[in-house]
C-alpha cells in the first residue's frame, strides 16, 4: 500500500499504511524505537490483504518515517500521535494490536476511544519507563538522568538507547497499572518465555491487574522479546481472528 502522512497533534506528521477491507479495523501499534516496517507489521499487512481485513500500521512521531526527534518524544506524545491518527483513520470498530511499548499505548488508547471490540498484546510492557527503566537504574544512573537530562542505555538491537529526563516524568502521567484496568471485550495476551526485555512476572501481573471476562495468556516457550520467528507470527494471527471472531458476536 502506498505511504500516506498525517498531520498529527503539534504538527507532527504521522506515516502510515492503510490497508482498505472488511472491519473492524485491525491496527498494529509498535514498540519503543521500533517502527512499522518490522517483521510483525509487514507479516500482519500480508495477513489482511489476503484475508480482505481493513489494517492500519503508522510510526509514532521520532520513530521510522514520521517527523521529529526520538529523543524528543514520550508516551504522552506518542498515545496522542496514536489517539488522533486512529480516530481520524480508524473510528469505527477497531481491535488494537500492540507490541512492546504498543501494549502499554493500547491500553492508554482503552481509556480514551470508542468502538474497541478486541485486543492483541505481544511482550505487552505497560508502565516500563517507571517499573522498567527506572526502577532498576542505579543511583548514579539515576542521577545522570535527572542532572544531565539523559542517560545511555545499552541495547542488543543496536545503538543505544537515550533515556531522557522527560520520558521518565512524562511516563510517571501515563500509568496504567496503578489503577483499575476495564478491559470490557476480548484480549489475548502473548509473551515469549526468553523474552529478555519483558519477564513473563510482567505478563502475569498483567494477567491478574487487568479487568476482562475473557482475557488468556500464551506463553511461548523460548521466544524473545520480538516474537516474529516463523512459527510465533501464525501465534498473533490466530490471536487476531480469534479476538475478531468474538468481537463479532
């Protein structure tokens, strides 16, 4: 599908790929530096086209081929970006697909728009600028942060990551795991056990904190944090038709 641009909150510009189709709307929301060219958004854009699904995948703003700065950006700009694209694109019936960082998106998104029928998470990490980053930096990593304004964090997926005295207190406004958490449709949460950025303890709190009538766990054994192996990305498709399926009842 061709790219197309939005103009986003604060006028940031927004890509992003809409596939036409049957709804609800499948939208895939990425993780933390990640953008909508990986494995998943690209496996799950194939899925919908031949299965005559409407899909939606986009970069935040600083990620892939949106405007502004990584380092510039937070969770309170990056569920804005996500909030406004999907009620300009997606305002109908939608089921929310979210990666990593996208998990903790789509559950900001739960709490702000209408017409969500399901929802996908994979290695979902709700609140991780707090319980992740923060809670397991050190006093001297901590003080960098808040007198330098960031602090390099080493990554296995390449450069490392800025962390910025802004991402940590922008995050602290965003929390979701601290207060009920009504999830009044279909969920399926997926996680791999050797996911090495977020531990199966995260998944089950998750499990246990959010408020669903119909809300599983898969546990993959011996996939990383990507989860786009050959035999994981099947895993999510059948989460989605899954989730579609119930939806439409």
């Amino acid at each position: 599908m061709a790219l197309e641009y939005f103009d986003g909150p604060a006028g940031r510009r927004l890509a992003y790929h809409f596939t036409a189709g049957d709804g609800p709307v499948v939208v895939f929301l990425g993780g933390f530096k990640s953008d909508m060219e990986g494995s998943k958004a690209v496996f799950l854009e194939e899925w919908a086209q031949a299965n005559g699904r409407a899909f939606l995948r986009f970069d935040y703003s600083g990620h892939g081929q949106s405007s502004g700065a990584f380092t510039d950006g937070c969770i309170g700009d990056w569920a804005a970006d996500a909030e406004a694209l999907l009620r300009a694109k997606a305002p109908d019936e939608k089921v929310l697909v979210g990666s990593s960082m996208g998990g903790w998106i789509s559950l900001l998104m739960t709490k702000r728009l209408e017409h969500i029928v399901g929802l996908v998470t994979i290695a979902a990490a709700p609140d991780f600028t707090e319980d992740g980053f923060w809670a397991n930096f050190d006093a001297s990593q901590r003080a960098e942060i808040m007198e330098q304004g960031y602090h390099d964090l080493p990554s296995e997926y390449g450069e490392p990551y800025r962390i910025t005295r802004h991402l940590i207190e922008d995050g602290r406004d965003h929390l979701v795991m601290r207060d009920p958490l009504p999830l009044p449709f279909t969920v399926r949460a997926l996680q791999g056990t050797h996911d090495a950025s977020v531990s199966t303890v995260t998944a089950l709190r998750f499990l246990d904190h959010a408020e669903s009538s119909d809300m599983t766990l898969t546990l993959k054994a011996g996939a990383d944090h990507s989860f786009s192996s050959s035999d994981c990305l099947p895993i999510i498709s059948a989460a989605i038709e899954d989730v579609l399926t119930k939806g439409a009842k």
